[in-house]
C-alpha cells in the first residue's frame, strides 16, 4: 500500500464494495428471467445459509480496512511529522550557534576558525548524518575526548620538539642538517595532529606547504577558546589545574610556541615566519650550494651514499638514520639500544682516492673511490670518470647487504 494512496483507491477497500454489488446483479437477474428461480433460491439459502452468512462479513470486513488504513496513514503522517521537526530543530540549534559562535569568533579575531568553518564543525559535533539514527539532536559523545586529545598532543609534540632540538644545538651546534629533520619532523607531526582534529571535529584543514608556527599556535589558541565558549560540556578541556611552575597549561604551551619561532627563525636565518615552505626553501638552497661547491670526489661519495641508504632502508627497517655532518657525511643506523650502532662513513686517502666504509658489530667492509682525470660524455654531458673496485661496487652492496642481514637475524634471536 502506497504511504499517500487515497482509501477510495486502495484495492481492499474497491473489493469489499464491489464484490457485493456484484454478487446482488447477477441474483436479480437469475431471478427476474426463470421462473423456478424462488424456488431454487429457497433451496439455495437452506443449503448455503451459513456460507451466505460469512460473506455478510463483508461490510464490517469493510469498515475494519477504512480503519486500518486510517491507523497507517496516521501513523506514516506522525512519523513524517517528527522527522520534520526534529530537522527544524537542529537548523533552529545551527543558527543560534552560528550566531552566538560567529559573535564571538569575530570579537575574539580569530584567523584560524572562522565564520565560513561553523557550519561544518556543529554538523561534525551534532552528527547531522545520524540525526534520523538517534532521533534527538545531540552532541557527540566523543567530542570532548577528541578535542582534548588534540590539545593534549599538541603539547606533547612541541616540548618534545624543544627538548631535543635544544640538545642537539647545544652538542652539535655544526649538524644543520639534522636540526632541519627535527624541525621538519615537529611540522609533520602537528599537522598529522591537526588533520586529526580536522577529520574528528570539523576544524580547517592545513596542508603542510602552507602550515607555520604561527597557525599551530593560533589553531591550538582558538580550539581551547572555542571549547571554553561551549561551556560545562567541554569542562574536561580548558578547566584544568595550575602546572608546577603555578602558570596554566596553555599559557606555557602558548611561551614555548614563541620559543620554538624564535629559534626556527634563528636557524635559517630568514627574517619571514617560521614556515614549513620557508623552512625547505632554506633546506633547498643549502643543498644547493653543497653541490655547486663540492669537489668530484665529494659528489660521488654522496651520490654513492644516497644509493646505498635506499638500498639499505628497502631491505631493513631502521628505527632511525643519524646524519653527522663534515666533509663527508656519516650515517649512523642504531638497530636496537643494546647493540654497537652501525655506521657508513668515507676515508679520504686523497683529493681524489678514498674508501668508502660500513662498519657492523663484526665485520668491516670497503670499496675503493677513485677519480680519474678523464672525462666522459653521458647524455650529450661532460661528466668525470671514476670507478669503484674493479666491479663499480657490486661486491660491496651485496656484502653489506648480507652483513645487516646477519645482525638484524642476530638481533631478532
């Protein structure tokens, strides 16, 4: 039955009117053409009394599907009616919110939510999409842990950052390279973190090329106020205690955001915002200029170097690659703290001769550089040529590649 069909159409209700009718016209016309027609009808009702009394029914039969289908179409315009309604009340809810939250966005000066994210982020926070499912218009129930987890971390990931980075300049104030990685490795994780709260609440979406230290710290400033301006739902993540230093939470996560700036700033140099694309524009141009002032030797041992890490890290899983700078660049691969930490370095023998070495715990194996004072053409350039061994490294690649392999089993054991 069709929710909007007429009673008047419903095939039941055609049935239990027309049937009798039916049955009515053809008994008068029996009876009107034969004369042995009352005879042979008394004869008929004594014999078929009780079935004619059943299809009396038919009436009450037809008053009980009037009925019902009134029941139906009650029950179907109800339920049309609280869907209605309980819609008009959540756009009733997002215009008061967007209202009252878009006020106090703008008295506030916020650049990283805005007017334009309020819509999104009470869809995220009323579950628009199962508004039907729950049939009330109502928070979230993980909201709070989702916001709260993304202040959290937030924190987390900077003093980490801090921490290690301080320690690093203060041992190695000459290792820029790995100063670049930590820095690049804090925007990493704050934008995975805030793409979290993105995916989670609603909250803008930053890409990393556009991301700095200004938008994190702006991103976690006005996500703690608007969780404040939500008011006692969102009590678990502005109303907590002093620290130990008696200052709040925010507050030293709010310092050590300009602290890391300043730094950042510092490091490259730049008098623009510590940004991510300025950091690898920075990163970029160092590289640069290593290259233009290398010497042949220095290229091919990098060049060689970058080969045999793919090479390596395609085969093994190392929990990190520490990079100590100089002339010649040493790679250390720490596989498990108990064990001595696995090293790739070059010995300079001369300007252009050299060996390029990996040490393991047992073992120690080197392949002859050499620079030659003839040149070559590869794909219409003029190019030194060099060797390495007699089989251009064959036999050192696959030793070193069977040496990890006999430590990582080693390890494992």
């Amino acid at each position: 039955m069709s929710d909007n069909q007429k009673l008047s159409q419903t095939k039941l209700f055609k049935a239990a009117i027309g049937v009798p009718i039916l049955g009515s016209l053809v008994l008068g016309y029996v009876l009107h053409t034969y004369e042995d027609a009352p005879k042979l009808l008394a004869d008929f009702w004594t014999t078929f009394k009780i079935p004619m009394t059943i299809a009396s029914l038919s009436i009450p039969l037809v008053a009980w599907v009037a009925a019902n289908h009134r029941s139906e179409q009650t029950m179907k315009g109800l339920e049309l009616q609280k869907d209605k309604r309980l819609y008009e009340m959540y756009y009733e809810q997002q215009k008061h919110f967007e209202k009252v939250m878009g006020r106090r966005v703008n008295n506030a000066k916020f650049k990283y939510i805005t007017e334009e994210d309020l819509p999104v982020i009470f869809s995220e926070l009323y579950e628009f999409n199962r508004i039907q499912e729950k049939g009330e218009v109502t928070l979230k129930p993980t909201a709070v842990a989702e916001m709260n987890r993304f202040i959290i971390d937030t924190g987390e990931i900077i003093y980490s950052f801090y921490k290690h980075f301080s320690e690093h300049k203060e041992k190695n104030p000459d290792q820029k390279r790995v100063s670049n990685n930590l820095i690049q490795q804090m925007y990493m994780h704050l934008q995975n973190n805030l793409h979290k709260l993105s995916d989670d609440i609603g909250f803008k979406f930053i890409d990393l090329s556009s991301s700095s230290v200004e938008i994190f710290s702006r991103a976690y400033s006005e996500v703690l106020h608007f969780a404040y301006y939500m008011g006692d739902d969102f009590k678990e993540v502005w109303n907590v205690p002093p620290e130990e230093d008696g200052s709040s939470r925010d507050q030293n996560i709010l310092n050590t955001f300009s602290a890391i700036e300043s730094v950042i700033r510092d490091h490259m140099g730049v008098v623009g915002e510590a940004s991510f694309s300025n950091l690898q524009h920075d990163v970029s141009s160092s590289e640069v200029m290593k290259m233009v002032n290398a010497t042949p030797l220095q290229n091919l041992v990098n060049e060689s170097c970058q080969k045999l890490l793919r090479d390596l890290t395609n085969n093994f899983d190392f929990d990190d690659i520490t990079v100590v700078e100089g002339k010649y660049e040493k790679y250390q691969f720490p596989i498990r703290k108990e064990l001595p930490t696995l090293e790739l370095w070059f010995d300079e023998i001369s300007d252009n001769e050299g060996d390029l070495v990996l040490t393991t715990p047992d073992s120690e194996h080197r392949a002859r550089f050499t620079i030659l004072d003839e040149k070559v053409e590869v794909d219409g350039k003029e190019q030194t040529k060099y060797t390495i061994d007699d089989d251009m490294g064959e036999k050192f690649i696959k030793q070193a590649i069977q040496s990890l392999g006999s430590v990582f089993c080693s390890s494992a054991d």
